[in-house]
C-alpha cells in the first residue's frame, strides 16, 4: 500500500507541474502578444497625442499642453498642402497602375504556360529583396543614361515599378486555389471571355485586388527612399517632412500622420468587414443537389 500510495504521489505531482507549465505558457504568450502590440501601437499614440500639443517653439517634441489648433487649420505650414497634393496624386496614380498591371501580370503567371515564365517568376521578387537604395540608385542611373528629366513623372514610373511586385504576390495567392469550375460554368452559359472575367473572376478576386491597392497606396505614399533619388525638384510629403525636420517639426505634420494612419485603419476595417461578409454568403450557398 506504502509503495503504491508513494507512486501515486509523484505521477500527481508531475500532473500539477505540466499543468501550470501549460498555464505559465498561456499566459506568458498572452503577455507577449500585449508586450509587441504596445512596441507596435506606441509610436503612433505618440503621434496622435502631439497632434494636439501646443509647443513654444519651432519643435513639436516636447509636451506643452492641450489644443485643437492644429487640426484647425491642418496646412497653415507654407508648402505643407502641396506636398501633401503631390503625394496623394502621385499614390493614386501609382496604385492604379500597379493594380491593374499587377493583376494582369498574375493571372498571366498562374494560368499561362509560357516562355520565360520561370525568369519572370525570379525578377517579381528582385524588387521585394532589394534595398531601397540600390532601387533608387538604379533607376536614378537609369533615367540619367536616357536623358529622362527628374521629377512628377520619374516619381510615378519609380512608385509603379516596386509596387507591381507587390500587387502580384498578393493577387497571385488568391488565384492559386481559385475555382475555374465557376468560369466554365459561365462560359458553358454563353459568356465571353470578356464577361466571365468583368462579371464572375474579378469580382471574386476582389478582396484582394483591393487589399493589393490599399498596400501599394500605403507604400507609395510613404516612401522616402526612392523618392528622394529620383525627385528632381518635386517635393512629396515624405521629402518635406525631412527638409522641415531640419529647421522646425510644426504639430501639423503630425495632424496629417494622424489622418492618413486613421484613413489607412477605415479602409483596413471595411476590407476586413468585406471580406468576411463575402465569407459568410459562401457558407450559406446552398449545396447543389446531386444529379440523379
């Protein structure tokens, strides 16, 4: 009995231990999820918060108090507003560009077999891997050799070409497991091809269409690197935030930070809420009736 009660007491110990290993273990990895959200999330609280400071100087980097003025009048620093214009114009453009030739280049990349796919495969990811600085040093080199004058349209050429890369990783993924069962069935209807791409794949590869856009506007927007190489005299949001940082920081820097991160969270929302409602109409289709 003494020999049967002494080995059950150190097989319910070693139960206890694994069980508060599990319980260290789920909470240790609780607190390391809230540890990089707050690494995360931190600098951009900051920026939110000094968007309301009211500094005494040229600087914004030291709490002075509350005030709206700044949000009040968001481009009451000279140069502020264009420069502002010019990065919106510039991301637009490029998001359209690169979405567009993006999706094309990955439809061709899944579904084509052709000649030079597998180099075409290889140069995708040159510009995922390659430094910013030797991309802005090339393409810089590049427009020099070709005579090309710097500026707006050197900018966009620069934007479309590391944003395509982009655009087709994301597109192609959604394309590897797309049912081409449902554009037979179209074409089997008497569509064209024309119509079965407008009306059945595009929309079905929408979501990430538009998650490809959103991520090229989010980096053409923010991208100082390149930029700064192939600029000329144009000057984008990122260039003027970095001439201004020399001389001054106004709290209205941190007022468009601020609107762009808020604007780039709402879009994120709404693709995310789309998502998920095209989810949820694919799980109540109903089965298809098995053919007698």
């Amino acid at each position: 009995m003494e020999a049967a009660t002494a080995t059950v007491r150190p097989a319910a110990g070693r139960g206890l231990a694994i069980r508060i290993g599990r319980r260290l273990l789920h909470h240790s990895l609780n607190v390391y999820a809230a540890l990089a959200l707050v690494y995360l999330l931190l600098p951009i609280a900051i920026i939110l918060l000094f968007s309301f400071n009211d500094p005494r100087g040229r600087f914004n980097f030291v709490w002075h108090g509350f005030t709206l003025d700044a949000w009040k009048h968001p481009f009451a620093v000279e140069g502020l507003g264009d420069a502002m214009r010019t990065s919106l114009e510039i991301a637009a453009l490029s998001t359209i560009g690169a979405t567009i030739l993006g999706t094309l280049m990955a439809l061709a990349l899944v579904r084509y077999q052709f000649r030079g796919r597998a180099p075409t495969n290889f140069f995708i990811f040159l510009p995922l891997a390659s430094p910013e600085i030797v991309l802005g040093a090339s393409l810089l080199s590049m427009f020099l050799n070709l005579g090309v004058a710097l500026g707006f349209g050197t900018i966009l050429i620069a934007h479309i070409m590391f944003n395509v890369s982009f655009v087709v990783v994301t597109v192609r993924s959604r394309l590897i497991g797309f049912d081409r069962s449902v554009e037979e069935a179209a074409q089997d209807l008497g569509a064209n091809s024309v119509q079965t791409f407008l009306r059945v794949t595009l929309p079905l590869i929408f979501p990430a269409v538009l998650a490809a856009g959103l991520l090229a506007f989010a980096l053409s927007i923010d991208d100082f690197v390149i930029t700064n190489f192939n600029n000329g005299s144009t000057i984008t949001f990122p260039l003027f935030i970095w001439g201004a940082a020399r001389v001054a920081v106004p709290p209205q820097i941190n007022v468009i930070a601020a609107m762009i991160f808020l604007v780039t969270v709402f879009a994120m929302i709404l693709t995310v809420w789309q998502q998920r409602r095209a989810e949820k109409l694919a799980s109540v289709r109903p089965e298809p009736e098995p053919v007698a």
